[in-house]
C-alpha cells in the first residue's frame, strides 16, 4: 500500500520534472522559432529528464519499500517470540526513526515479559521461589544426581503462624514469613559455606502459606539431615521481632531421604508430608524422618476419619448409660452417657478408638451435638415414664471452644422440654483448668439454672486450686488411677483421703470412677466419697437395659 502510494509520487514527479524541462527548453530557445524538429527535441529533452527523475525516484522507493517488509518481517518474527535479533541494518539506514521504535518496542517486551516471569516464578512475600519454580528447580536438581547419591528433602511448616496472623493481622503475618525465609537462607548458607562443591547448593522454596520446602542435595548421610533440621529447628525457635513484638512460633520438621524414601520429587514431598505431619501430632517443634510405619498410621488415621464421617451420616453412633450409686443423700442415681459406634465392618467401637481422631479433625461437634440432642430426647422420655435421673454427658474442647455452645445446650434442653436439672455437664480436668473466662461465665450462667458441672478425670492434670475454688462447679469426679491401689497400697488410700477432703474442702461433691470391687467401693464410702462408678455398680448399657436395671433397684430398695 506504501510503495503503491510512493510510486505514483515517484510517477507524479518524473512527470512534472517532464514537464518544466519541456517548457524550459522552448522558453530558452534565442530564435523562439517552434518548427516540428526543435518541438521534436523539446519532446525528446523532456523524456529524457522524465526517465531520469522517474528512475533516481524509483530507486529511493524502492529501498524505503524494501525497508519497510523488513520491519514488517522483524515484527512478524517478534510475534512469534523472537525479541533479542537486532532491527535489520536496511531498516536502520532508510527509516532511522522505525528503527529506534522497533528497538524500543522490543526493550519494552522483555523487561516486561521478566516481570511477568519473576512474578510467576517467585514468591512476592518472601521472594523464595514459588511451588512451580521449587517443583521445576528441585526435580532438575534430582535428576542430575547420581544413581547412589545422597539428598534430603525438609517439609517445614510452621506451629502457630495462624495465631500470629489472626491476631496481629495479615502484614505482620507477611512481615514474619520474610523473616522466616530469612533466617531460612541463613541456614542454608551456612551449609552452603560448608559444603562448597558444585551441584550440593540448598534450594529453599515456599509451597503455600507457613509451608516451606528445603531440598538438600550436598549431604551424606541421615545424620547430616537431621542436624540440618535441628538448625532450622532452632533458627525458627528464636522469638521473632515484629512490630515491637515478640513472637514465638516455631516449626515441624519432616524428612524424606533419597534414595530410601523414594527418587522422584513427587515421592519425596508425599513421604515428607506425611513425616511432618507426624512431628505435628508429636508436639510440635520436632522433626520426624518418614518411615512406612508411619504412611500405615497415617492410612488408618485417615480411613478412621472417612468412617467417622460416613458414620456420623449414617447414625451408627448409639449411647450407653452407666449409673452411679448415690452414698451421700439416696437421690436417684445419676448416669453416664457414653458413646458407642457400631461399625459395619469391624463391629463396636469404644470412645478410646475414635475420640481421639473425632477431636482432632473436628468432628466431634457434630458428635457431640448429636450426643447432647439425644439426652435432650432421652430425658423427655424417661419424664414419660416417670423416671427423674439426671444425666452427665462429656464435653469435649472443641466442643467449648465453639461459640454458642451454652446456647445449643438450652436450645436443645428446650426443644424436648427436658428440665436444665437433669443434664450435668463433665468437663476434664485439663480442660476445665484452660477454660477462658467468658466460657466460664456461661457455663456459670447455666448452673444458675441448675445444670450440675462437673470435673472429670481429676487426679490426671495439673489443678490449680485457686482456679478450682473460683470455678462454677459442683462435683469433681476422682480419676480411676486415684482408685485403683487403694486396697493395695497404705499410700493409694492416703492420697485417694486426702483428695476427698481437700474436694470437700473446695465445697464440692467427690465421686469415684473405676471402682470395680465390692472391697474398694467399702472403702470410698468409709472415705466419705458422696457417689461412686464402675463395675462393682454397674456396667455401662444400654437404655432398656438401664431401665430395667433401675427398675430393679427401685423393687429391692422399697
Ligand atoms: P470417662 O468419662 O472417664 O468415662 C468412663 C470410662 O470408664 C468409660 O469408658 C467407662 O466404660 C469406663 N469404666 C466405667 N467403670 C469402669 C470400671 O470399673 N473399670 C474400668 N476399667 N473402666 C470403667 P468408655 O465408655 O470407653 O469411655 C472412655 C472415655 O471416652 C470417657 O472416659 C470419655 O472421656 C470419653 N467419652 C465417652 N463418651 C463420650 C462423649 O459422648 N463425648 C466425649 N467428648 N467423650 C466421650
Ligand atoms: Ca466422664
Ligand atoms: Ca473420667
């Protein structure tokens, strides 16, 4: 279209130029005679200058023509990717100002195109590489070693980055996670410096949120790992500095080793993962190596979690009641709802099976919700029968943690206009010791409308007295431990007395667990024990069998 338009300009002129010479060469004619030869040679004189002109214009059109499919040939090659090959020189020296465009263009691309790399290859928060650019660096790194050759992959996540980004907001939480990454490279500096030989450099990544991936392929032996761990480990649980602040977080370390854990990558991470996860549920601030022991934990963890949840969906779950003899006042006797799975395949389950996983994955609001949304029946229906027996359910952490939990229990008391003096809540020692004020105050709230509370398992934790006498309660439960030596042991019963009183000194009822012979239940009664549990009363079972038992009872007493 250019060249088009600039030779009809090239054309154009050749003929003015035609024009002016064949009129310059008449006007300029001394004898201004116009024969047929002197036109002839005015004509020929024009042509001639035509021709001229029209062939220098020609040429100039020509190269700029040419100039310009060059830069449309260098644009087409940018187009497909090529933006280093310089501008051609034809373009250069016949469009100088396209020339200087085009390079500008291009400089403009590639420094845009590195930001568009670095970003999607590095972490903007702590610029470590990102879980593409780890994934891509670590499996190159891998696959250069030597069949034999040695290499250690850490998984480190931090402890209680949540708490920190939850509590002191999300820059800060960034602020910490470069000072991680820092420290990080501090460390593998360090082995870095000790091990200078081609291809041992660390290579530090971060996966996801407080999850790092450290792979380590300069080292010898486990024992090499293990101490790199305990750096990282120690390095991480330095308090850290943030916005005047100190903050302690920690980490859990797992470990895969190559060439025994596994070769590729993808092996490596996955055996890494479930090793930290390990060191997680240890406590913390540990390193764990991997090991097949554990990926088989982790495979019935992980099975027992899917059959909970099935379970839960497909009420599987049922309770048991345990009652408890009344020594102090002969009030009716008070029960323990227990729970129980009957599982499909491998048949009932006790609490110690299941609670635990049902705790840690959190599912233990729903249990626990349906536990408390079926005592509420319960009770309306031995109110049916008239029976009057109050009952005690276990109460997990979680479980008073969530917010609302007291406004479940009335809603759910409500519902089956179940009576709030029937229900008594048992909380564990440790738990009733971590409980924060407010939850406190509700549990207080809710013994004002005569819910009993109670402390389970006392005698297991640690107990801070002060604490205890501040607390709304009304019994505490003596743990099976206290109990089980007091027939055997002049010790065992000076310390189960002594509980006892210092119970009745706190102003609160004591009931015994785990009694289980006529001899120890003897005993706790002569101790001044006010109720007692466990075998030698009776066994945990189920509600017809309960009430036939209480029904029993009731005949033999009257
Ligand atoms: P726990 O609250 O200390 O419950 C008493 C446990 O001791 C029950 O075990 C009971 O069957 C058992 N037991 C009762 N008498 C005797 C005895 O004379 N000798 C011996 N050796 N044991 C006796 P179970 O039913 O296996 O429950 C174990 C634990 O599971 C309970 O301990 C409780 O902490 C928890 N649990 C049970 N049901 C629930 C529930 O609904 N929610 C929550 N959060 N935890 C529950
Ligand atoms: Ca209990
Ligand atoms: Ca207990």
């Amino acid at each position: 279209m250019e060249s088009t338009s600039l030779k009809s300009r090239a054309i154009a002129f050749a003929f003015c130029i035609g024009a002016v010479s064949f009129i310059l060469t008449l006007v300029t004619n001394a004898d201004r005679t116009f024969d047929t030869a002197r036109i002839a040679q005015a004509v020929t004189i024009a042509i001639i200058c035509s021709i001229m002109s029209w062939a220098s214009a020609e040429r100039a059109v020509a190269s700029v023509a040419e100039a310009v499919d060059r830069a449309i040939a260098r644009l087409t090659m940018a187009a497909h990717g090529d933006l280093l090959s310089p501008t051609p020189s034809g373009v250069r020296d016949h469009l100088p100002h396209l020339a200087d465009a085009l390079d500008g263009l291009f400089r403009q691309t590639r420094s845009n195109l590195e930001s568009v790399n670095t970003l999607a290859m590095y972490d903007p928060v702590t610029s470590l590489a990102n879980r593409l650019n780890f994934r891509r660096e670590a499996d190159r790194m891998l696959q250069e070693l030597a069949e034999r050759d040695f290499a250690a992959l850490l998984f480190i996540d931090l402890d209680h980055f949540k708490a920190v980004n939850d509590t002191l907001g999300h820059a800060q939480g960034d602020q910490l996670l470069g000072k991680v990454a820092n420290r990080l490279r501090a460390v593998a500096e360090a082995e870095r410096e000790s091990n200078p030989r081609p291809g041992a450099d660390p290579l530090i990544g971060r996966l996801a949120g407080d999850e790092f991936t450290m792979l380590l392929p300069g080292l010898n032996d486990r024992s090499d790992a293990e101490r790199v761990a305990r750096r990282v480990l120690f390095a991480l649980g330095e308090p850290f500095d943030i916005a005047g602040q100190q903050v302690d977080i920690g980490a859990s370390i797992g470990i895969a080793l190559r060439p025994e854990h596994g070769r590729s990558l993808t092996a490596l991470m996955k055996a890494a993962d479930i090793a930290m996860y390990h060191a997680k549920s240890r406590g913390r601030s540990q390193s764990q190596f991997y090991s097949e022991e554990l990926a088989e934990t982790l495979a019935e963890r992980s099975q027992l979690e899917k059959d909970l949840r099935h379970g839960i969906a497909q009420k599987q779950f049922s309770l048991v009641f345990q009652p408890q003899l009344q020594i102090a006042g002969d009030g009716p006797p008070v029960c323990e709802a227990l729970l129980r799975w009957h599982h499909p395949v491998l048949g009932d389950r006790l609490p110690g099976d299941f609670i635990p996983a049902a705790e840690e994955t959190g599912l233990i609001i729903q249990l626990g919700d349906w536990v408390i949304d079926n005592v509420g029946r319960t009770l309306s229906n031995w109110a049916s029968l008239g029976l009057q027996h109050r009952i005690a359910i276990n109460i997990s952490p979680r479980q008073l943690e969530r917010a609302g939990f007291v406004h479940r229990i009335r809603q759910s008391l409500a519902v089956h206009m179940a009576p709030p003096h029937l229900l008594e809540l048992e909380l564990t020692e440790s738990l009733a010791m971590k409980c924060p004020d407010d939850v406190l105050a509700d549990l207080a709230s809710l013994r004002a409308d005569g819910t009993v509370i109670s402390i389970d398992d006392f005698g297991t934790g640690f107990s801070n007295l002060g604490r205890m006498l501040a607390m709304p309660v009304d019994r505490v439960k003596l743990d099976r431990c206290l109990v089980d030596g007091i027939t055997r042991s002049e010790e065992a019963r000076t310390i189960a007395h002594a509980v006892i009183g210092l119970i009745h000194g706190l102003g609160y009822q004591a009931v015994a667990e785990g009694v289980e012979s006529e001899e120890q239940l003897a005993m706790l009664k002569a101790m001044g024990c006010d109720a007692v549990q466990g075998y030698a009363v009776a066994v945990p079972m189920d509600e017809d069998a309960l009430i036939r038992w209480l029904a029993a009872r009731h005949q033999a007493a009257s």
